[in-house]
C-alpha cells in the first residue's frame, strides 16, 4: 500500500496564487484597466462590480462584488484581490470587513489560524473566478462606469490592508491600542 503525500500547504497555496493569476487574466486585462469601477453583465446573471483600486508599476488592487437586483446598492459578496504582475501570482486578500479584520490579524492570533484563513480566501477567489469564466463575465462585456470616489477609494484602500503591518492607522486595532497604551504606561 502506498502513503499519500499531502502537499504542503504553503506551497499548495502558492500553486493556487499562481492559478488564480491565469484565471484572472482569461477574465482581465488588469495591466490595461485604469483606476476606476467597471461592470459586467451577462445575459441572465447578477451584475458584476470590478473596481480597480490601486495600479502600481509590479501589483494591482482589484475589488469584485455583485450586485444583485434585490439589493442594488449592495455589493455582496466582495473580495478583495491583489495581483503581482511581476510574481504572476493573485492573492485574495479578504473577503469580509475590517471589523472582522482586526480581530484575525491582531498579534495574538495564531500563525495557523492565518495560514487556513488565506487558504480558504484563495480557494474562495479561484472558484469565483472560474464561475465568472464560465458565466461569460470577462474583458469582451466590462463597461467602463468612471472614477470611483475619493471618498469611496480611500474606504476601499483601508478595507483592503489585510496585513496589520499595512495598516495606515494601527490604533483601529484594540489589541495593538492596548499594547500602545499599556506601553506608554510604563
């Protein structure tokens, strides 16, 4: 009888940054999208939201939502993406709000739990992804909507700082604001 060899799960998840690149580019010229919201909507399907956040010379930030005709001002589910043009790898960086944010990435959560988090964000994204190209979302229908409010794009950007290092303001964070308090304390 022979073991199976589970893969490691850094480098599984490596492989699947690398997978979401591909499908994400099937999907989007990333590269050739300006700063601003852009939708999708095929035949029969909730309207797709791409707002591109930030273009960097190496990496974008991407925001995906749909818009569903229930709730029209809701965006939901949203994930965030950030894409390394250079590593050719796309990582979901969250999917939730920053409230949920602060409390995952404080320093007293475990590694573990930030490695399955990430695992299960990504796994996320690459069937999201495959169900938009399956669905005829993609470049041929996106319609360009116009800048994204500054107003707008600064809410996103702070959404999208998944790793507290990131963070502008790390005060947001109650367990860095005690440290900081008790510090300053002493």
């Amino acid at each position: 009888m022979h073991a199976r060899v589970m893969p490691n799960p850094f480098e599984w998840l490596l492989a699947l940054y690398s997978e979401n690149f591909e499908r994400m580019g099937r999907l989007f010229a990333v590269r050739e999208l300006a700063v601003g919201r852009y939708v999708s909507a095929p035949p029969a399907h909730p309207v797709l939201v791409l707002d591109v956040v930030e273009q960097q010379p190496y990496t974008s930030f991407l925001k995906l939502s749909h818009r569903f005709e229930s709730a029209p001002d809701a965006d939901d589910p949203a994930a965030y993406f950030r894409v390394y043009h250079d590593a050719r790898m796309v990582e979901v960086t969250h999917c939730r709000q920053p409230e949920h944010l602060e409390k995952l990435f404080s320093p007293l959560t475990p590694a573990r739990w930030l490695g399955d988090y990430r695992r299960r964000m990504n796994a996320f994204g690459n069937k999201w992804l495959a169900y938009l190209a399956e669905n005829g979302y993609g470049s041929a229908g996106l319609v360009w909507q116009g800048q994204i409010s500054e107003v707008e794009l600064r809410r996103e950007r702070q959404e999208g700082f998944a790793d507290e290092e990131e963070w502008p303001d790390s005060s947001r964070n109650p367990v860095m604001g005690k440290r900081r308090r008790s510090a300053s304390a002493n």
